[in-house]
C-alpha cells in the first residue's frame, strides 16, 4: 500500500443497496417546490416525483395531454366549489 494514505482511523461505511438509477435532472424552481411543500410533515420529495411519474406511466394508453386537461378540468371544477362556498 502506498505511504502516503494513512486509513489506521477510517471507519467502514454502510452499503447501500437500491435498485434505483442516478441521474442529473432539471426540473423548473416552482415544480420542485411544489413537491417539497407537499412533504413538509416529512418525506421525501424526490420520491414523490418518482411516485408521480410512475403514476403518469401506468395511465396506459392516455396521452401527457388527455391526463393534463383531465388535470386541469378537475383543478377548475373544484375551485369553482370553493368560490361557490
């Protein structure tokens, strides 16, 4: 062994074993902070996206933009409930 690395105080650290791959994504600051609110009790907003993704995924056969306008229909619908109220 080299000389120059002394590891005698190391310590060994855990593995950790996941069947998840890591990637650099970029997403715009009002959409991570949307996730991250909804996890302020605890959680994990990274795997809130992932959750969300997963769920767009299994939509089979509907488009981005049917479950978008289905999205945005509802978001309407119930705001109008509570201006109504």
């Amino acid at each position: 062994m080299n000389n120059q690395h002394d590891f005698s105080g190391g310590k060994r650290g855990a593995v950790i074993k996941t069947n998840k791959e890591k990637i650099t994504i970029r997403f715009d600051p009002d959409v991570v902070q949307w996730f991250r609110d909804q996890v302020k009790g605890g959680g994990n907003y990274q795997s809130l996206i992932n959750d969300a993704l997963k769920a767009h995924i299994k939509q089979e056969g509907q488009s981005l933009e049917t479950v978008l306008r289905r999205v945005i229909r509802e978001e309407m619908m119930a705001e109008r409930k509570q201006v109504a109220a």
